[in-house]
C-alpha cells in the first residue's frame, strides 16, 4: 500500500457570513492523498477548496478537527520545508525580478549558496522562464507571472506540492506544458495536490479526484474507475425517419423504455442507448426497415459529464 501523505479527520472550518449566521466552509472533511499521486480537488466557485487548502498548509486553523501532512504536524518546520505551495492569488513583489524573487524564497530554505544557485536555474527551466528571469514582475503578463508562482512553490524541490488553480492565466501553451510539469513531478515520485476548475485538464493529469459541495465531500475515488462506468451507446444513420425509428425501437419488448432516445440530425438520426445489451437487436430492427448505420460509437463519460452528474444529484438530496 502507497504511503498517506495527507490525512485529515473531520476537518472543520466555521465562517461566519456578513449576516451574523455560521456556517461551515469546509464541513468534517476525511481525506488521505497517497504519496506519489496527483490528486484533483473539484468543485464549484465558494465550495470549501481553498479554505481546505490553506489548512492543511497551516495558514488558517481548522475549527474543529485535525490533519496530518507527511506523518506528522503542519506546525512542524522540518514538515514544512518538504512542501511547495502555488496559492490562488500570489502575493509576489512587483518590483523585484524573476530570479531576485526566486533567490528570496531560495533563501528561507537555507542551504548552500550553492544549492541555492541550482535550484534557480532548474526552476526557472522547468517553469519556462529562461528569457524573463531579469524581468521585473511587473512588467511581466498574467501567465508568466503564473509561471513564477509555480517556480517560487517548487524552489525547496518539494515532496508535496499544492496549486491552487494553476492554470489561472495560462494560455493554451501553458496549459499544455502545467500538464506537462505536473507529469514530470509526478515521474519524479512528487505528491501533487490540485484545485482546478479546468476539467479537461484534470482528466489528463489526476489520479485520483475528490468532489467537494458546500464543504462536505461528495465524491471521491481513481478517476479512470469513476469514468468507466458508462456503457452507452450511440448509433447514427440515415435513409430512415426520426418516427420510424422511434416506432421500431419501442417495439422491442425487453426495452426500457426511459433507457433510449432518437434525435434527428441533419445527416439523418441519432438513437441515444443508455445501455449497450440491445445494440444488436436495434441495429438489425433499423436495417431490416432500410436505415443504413453509418456509425456505432461507445460514448465515453468525461469528467465534465460526472461533474455535471454528481451535482445534479447533490442538489436533489
Ligand atoms: N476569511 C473568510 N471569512 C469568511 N468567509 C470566508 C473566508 N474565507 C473563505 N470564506 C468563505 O468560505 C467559503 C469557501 O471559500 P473557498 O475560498 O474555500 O472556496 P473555493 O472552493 O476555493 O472557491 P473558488 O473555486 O472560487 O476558489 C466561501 O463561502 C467563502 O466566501
Ligand atoms: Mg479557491
């Protein structure tokens, strides 16, 4: 079994709102992150991501409840000096350069001048930063400054890395090569823990992900298992009515009939299977009635389908 690196029991944060009313942000939340995963927190604006977050790194306090983060205590400084931490709003000093920035934080983390010389150089690689490291933070657009925030989190060559929406401000290239970095991390055996509204994204990096709605954890579990449990099916074609076909269909006894659905198309039907088993039976009606089947494709659930699905649950209980 992979190591827990973060494990929390019944963690708790309780805000007050402007009204005078308390309630919990994040509500008795039980996690445990396995060493060498990327593990993606999703979940809608105001839900409880952050505020987990900042606990666990020991930047606000829990009101009830306890975590633990590399087997032992946040408060911990040799605990601390393993992790890196991207936050959502990067308080980064405007007027200093990349590399002055980058040597500031080097130096918190002590260690040689040696040491701290290499960790600059392969971070400002890694970040892709190698032609702004003399640039002003200032002067420098939303997503390089992005990327020196993801440079600064990994400056210690930390065990466990948080990003608190990384992607915030990245164009298409950075997006691409976030992806990239978070594989490379966790190629290197790094823990990644990710808040992320970028679901494309996370379905091409995350192990595992965790749902959160109103501070209470809804779903969690490998995200390739989560997604495989869908065995829809959709068969399109032509030279056949959206009636026709709809009358045929129903006609096949073991059917169910709220487990399908026809949609005309302008190249001719669509008929919408929530279960592949009566593929066979369907396809051989249709043809028999002169339908010519142009395609059969297995529908594959993406992450956004599940997000949509699991909220939409969420809201009726
Ligand atoms: N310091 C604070 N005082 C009072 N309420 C707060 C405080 N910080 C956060 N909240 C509230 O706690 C809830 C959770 O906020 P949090 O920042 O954790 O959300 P989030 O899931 O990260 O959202 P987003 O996707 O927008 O970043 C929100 O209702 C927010 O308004
Ligand atoms: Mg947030």
């Amino acid at each position: 079994m992979a190591d827990v690196v973060i494990q929390t029991r019944n963690l708790t944060r309780t805000y007050v709102r402007s009204g005078g009313k308390p309630f919990n942000a994040v509500d008795n939340l039980n996690l445990e992150i396995n060493s060498g995963e990327i593990f993606a927190f999703l979940g809608v604006n105001g839900t409880g991501k952050t505020t987990t977050m900042k606990m666990l790194l020991g930047l606000t306090f829990p009101s009830s409840g306890s975590s633990t983060i590399l087997g032992g205590e946040i408060s911990n400084r040799s605990i601390r000096s393993r992790i890196g931490y991207l936050p959502e709003e990067s308080g980064l000093y405007p007027f200093l350069r990349v590399e002055d920035v980058l040597r500031f934080h080097a130096r918190l983390f002590g260690n040689t001048r040696k040491w701290r010389s290499e960790r600059i150089e392969a971070v400002i690689n890694f970040a892709g930063l190698k032609n702004k490291a003399r640039e002003q933070l200032k002067n420098l657009s939303k997503g390089f400054r992005q990327r020196v925030g993801i440079a600064q989190a990994l400056i210690n060559d930390p065990e466990l890395i948080f990003f608190d929406e990384p992607a915030s401000g990245l164009d298409p290239i950075g997006i691409k090569d976030l992806r990239a970095m978070m594989l490379r991390l966790k190629e290197d055996g790094k823990t990644v823990f990710l808040n992320s509204h970028q679901l494309s994204e996370v379905e091409l990096v995350a192990d595992r992900i965790g749902m959160i709605h109103e501070g209470r954890l809804i779903k969690i579990g490998v995200l390739k298992e989560l997604l495989g449990t869908d065995d829809s099916v959709e068969i399109q074609m032509s030279n056949i009515s959206e009636d026709n076909a709809r009358k045929l269909i129903k006609d096949i006894p073991e059917l169910n009939e709220d487990s399908w659905d026809v949609e005309g198309i302008s190249e001719g039907v669509v008929v919408y299977l929530d279960i592949s088993e009566f593929t066979d039976e369907i396809i051989a009606a249709l043809m028999s009635a002169g339908a010519k089947i142009n395609s059969v494709n297995k529908r594959v659930k993406t992450l956004e389908d599940l997000f949509s699905e699991v909220m939409q649950e969420t809201q009726i209980t």
